[in-house]
C-alpha cells in the first residue's frame, strides 16, 4: 500500500488518468465475462470439460454490446503507444529500440504462461495422459493468446502506422473501416479470403483512434524529469512522458484529433447504435459480439462493420462519462485501485483461465464439482461461488507470477541514439515476428489435435527461439555491432 500511495502521490496533474481506468475496467469486464459465461459438463468419459453457455442464453444476445470490450483496448492501446512512441523518439530513439522496449512488457509475461503450461505438459504426459486431452486443457488456458496475437501485431505495426496518422489523421481510420466493409463483403458473398485482412484492419482501425485521443492533449514542451515522472505508463507502468514535443508541430494537427465535445460523443454512440442495429437486426451480422457456437458468422473472428458500429457507441459512451470518471480519479482511494490493477493487468487477462482450469480440477478431485444445466435455477446460484472462488484462485496465481509483469514494466532497453545496427534491428524484428507466429499456430491448432505438449511442437520452439534472441536483445547483446 506504501507504494501505491506513493506512486498515486507522483501522478502529474495533467495525465489522462481515464486512459488508466478504461484498461482497468476492459480486462476485469472480460475476465468476469468468461468467466461467468463458462458451463462446466462432463464428456463421455465422465471427464469434466467447458463451453461456452451464450448459444443457450439468446436473450443475453445484446448484453455483449457491452461485454465486447476489446476495442476499448485497443483505443487506449494506441493511446499509450502513441505516448511511449512519442517519448523515446524525443530522446533519439528508433522504432526498433521502441519494439524492443515494448516486448519486454508483452513478452515476459507471456512467456511465463507459456513455460508454466508447457511443463505441466510434459509432466501430464510422463504420467500417461492422453496428448488431445492434453491439448484441450492447454487450449482452453491459451484462449487469451489469440487476442494478444492481433494485439501484438498491431504494436509492431505503430511506427509506420502513427507516422500515418501523422500525415493524414482521420483519414486514416476511415480507410481502414472501409477496407473492414470490403472483407466483410467477401464474407458474406465470396471470395472468403478478402476477410482475412480484417484481422488487422479491424483492430488498427480503433488503434488509430487511440492516437488520435493522444491528439487532443495540449501543447506541451519538454517537462524536467521530476516533472514527468508519472507512476506508470497507461498500463500502470513506470514513468511515460505524455507529451510529444512534436505533436503539435503544423497546422494540420486539428485534423488529427478525436473529436471529445458532448455533440461529438452523442454522435458517435447514437450514430454508432443506429449502425449496430441496421447491421445486426435486418442486416447479416449476428446480434451477438462474442462468438456463439454454432453461429455461421462470428463478429469478432474476424472483427465485422458491426463490431467497428459497438466500437463507436462504446467511444461515444466513454466520451459522455470522461468527466465524472475524471473527477472520481483525483480521488486517491480510487487511483489507488486503477494503479494497482495495471501493474499486473497482462497477468490477470494472461491466468485467468487457467484460475478456471485449476479450480475446476481442484472441485472436480474432492467431489465437489457442481454440474447444474445451463439456465437452471442451479446454474443461476452457483454463478456467485463460482465468482469468488475463482477471484481467490486467481489472486494467488497474480500474486506468485505478477512480480515479472512488475520487473518488466520498470525495464529500459538503455540504447542510445545512434547505437542502433542493422543486424540488432533485423534480430529485433525476426525475434518479434517469431513470437507472433508461434502464438497465431497456436490459436490455429485445434483444440482436440494430439499434442503431447500442449502446444504444437514447431509454436513451442519458435516462441522460445523469439523470446529467446529478443530478451538477449534487451541485455545488451549486439549493441555494438
């Protein structure tokens, strides 16, 4: 507490505190959302396994307009990107010195998760368990991998993408939206494959939206360090200077921002509700923002046009409570709180199926595992419990692998301007890349495939062959040629 009070007591007075609380607020919605959502059954071989109750629940169709919050972050993603961009190339750093530095707070969790699983692999099936029932529990813990692969990609893609928003601001998004519009036409009437792109194009869309927020700062010069030394960046992670002494620089600027007035929030969350319902009621789309099994058509895999319309009803609702959510941060009790959620919010989204996994087999070893039918009243009471106990699991599991989430944030990749090679950058970007491949094959492989590892063999050495070369980057290795 002594340090959260000290970390709440450096916080500048002009930091976008709302930037910090939406990301506290996306991750626990969606952790509460799985979790919630889950029903536990038991296979043919009496084994316990989970899907998800939505197909049984249409009513609770609309509900996940709200429950959808991704694209919440993403937009304060790109804030804080733009932030962290904007402050390492003040001091002449290039945007492969920027990766780098980012990787360290993506990658070090994640590859705990990953060491942590595959071990336990390896250790199932020295004890003769079966390689698909293997994989099943794995991929079930490895859900929040797929989200971190779009995620990753698109921080890999922020250096040429902000110089982008730079040059031609709103511009931007707009592109992407209708690049969205064409893969979801493709879709809808073939060829399948100009959905692809909505992969990235999807979610690059609201990133962008995200600079542009960054936009709507005011000027601001250089700050001495004891001025600009918040307590964590928009993850709640050390000191990130906000300002960019170049942000506003040419009057094109104001075609950059994001519009924050009241009119412009009510018309991005009436306009975008008008649009949901036009896509979603008589058009094609699914009501639904999460995946459905069954569904033909997934809003989110890729993301659709009805996706991007929930992005701007929850940006126009977001607008619309920025003033009293800023009024309840100035509030050191309520700071304290958001501060101490982002400085473990990756490993909070990264176990928290696992937390599932383990209670699961914890109740399911002592007899104790409640199987109620979806909807029951039984199903219904048990949701309670069901919260608390795996908020407990969950909290011991932050509490032994939260300190790398920690460690990681506060590091500084400490190269210079001009130390840069050719050699590290291509490293940097093959080192990065690889990580991002083995997740997507990951994500790709199905859930009942024989993997005695848990994760295919090729995903599995590609993703410590990457974490590998980037964490000897980050040592210092290759500095100097």
């Amino acid at each position: 507490m002594g340090r959260l009070r000290q970390l709440a007591e450096r916080t500048p007075a002009g930091r976008e505190r709302y930037v910090d609380l939406l990301r506290a607020l996306a991750i626990t919605m969606v952790v509460l959302g799985h979790w919630g959502v889950v029903v536990i059954v038991r296979d043919d071989g009496g084994l316990p396994t989970g899907h998800s109750a939505l197909s049984d629940l249409p009513w609770a169709y609309p509900l996940t307009w709200v429950a959808q919050v991704m694209p919440v972050f993403f937009l304060v993603g790109g804030y804080a990107n733009a932030v962290s961009l904007a402050r390492l190339r003040a001091r002449g750093g290039d945007a492969a010195s920027w990766l780098l530095d980012r990787s360290a707070r993506l990658v070090r969790p994640t590859s705990v998760l990953v060491l942590v699983l595959g071990g336990a692999a390896v250790v199932a099936r020295l004890l003769g368990t079966d390689p698909t029932r293997i994989r099943e529990v794995v991929w079930f813990a490895t859900i929040p991998l797929w989200f971190l692969v779009a995620y990753l990609a698109v921080v890999a893609l922020t250096p040429p993408m902000y110089a982008l928003h730079r040059r031609l601001g709103l511009a931007v998004p707009l592109v992407l939206v209708a690049l969205v519009g064409l893969g979801d036409l493709g879709r809808l009437t073939g060829p399948v494959g100009l959905s692809y792109g909505n992969y990235l194009f999807g979610w690059l869309a609201i990133h962008q939206l995200g600079f542009a927020w960054y936009d709507t700062r005011p000027a601001a010069g250089p700050k001495p360090a004891s001025e600009t030394a918040p307590p964590a960046d928009t993850a709640g992670r050390p000191a990130l200077a906000e300002a960019d002494p170049s942000a506003h620089e040419h009057s094109g600027v104001r075609r950059r921002r994001l519009p924050t007035s009241r009119r412009a929030a009510l018309v991005f969350l009436v306009g975008g509700l008008a649009a949901l319902l036009l896509l979603t009621v008589p058009g094609p789309w699914p009501v639904a923002m999460l995946n459905v099994p069954g569904e033909r058509l997934d809003n989110a895999g890729p993301p659709s046009l009805a996706l991007l319309a929930v992005a701007a009803t929850q940006l126009g609702l977001i607008l619309l409570l920025r003033g009293p959510a800023e009024r309840l941060l100035r509030r050191t009790g309520p700071w304290q709180v958001v501060i101490a959620v982002n400085l473990v919010v990756l490993t909070i989204f990264l176990w928290h199926l696992t937390a599932a996994i383990g209670l699961i087999g914890l109740l399911d070893a002592t007899g104790t595992l409640p199987t109620p039918e979806v909807g029951s009243t039984a199903w219904w009471a048990w949701r309670v419990p069901w919260l608390l106990l795996l908020a407990a699991v969950l909290t011991v599991l932050v509490a032994i692998f939260g300190p790398v989430e920690v460690h990681s944030s506060g590091h500084r990749t400490g190269q210079r301007a001009g130390q840069g090679t050719t050699t590290r950058t291509a490293l940097t970007v093959a080192g990065y890349a690889a990580v991002v491949f083995a997740l997507m094959l990951n994500s790709a492989t199905p859930k009942l495939a024989a993997e005695p590892l848990g994760m295919p063999a090729p995903a599995l050495l590609a993703y410590l062959a990457g974490a590998g070369v980037l964490r000897l980057l980050r040592s210092g290795w290759g500095t100097r040629g």
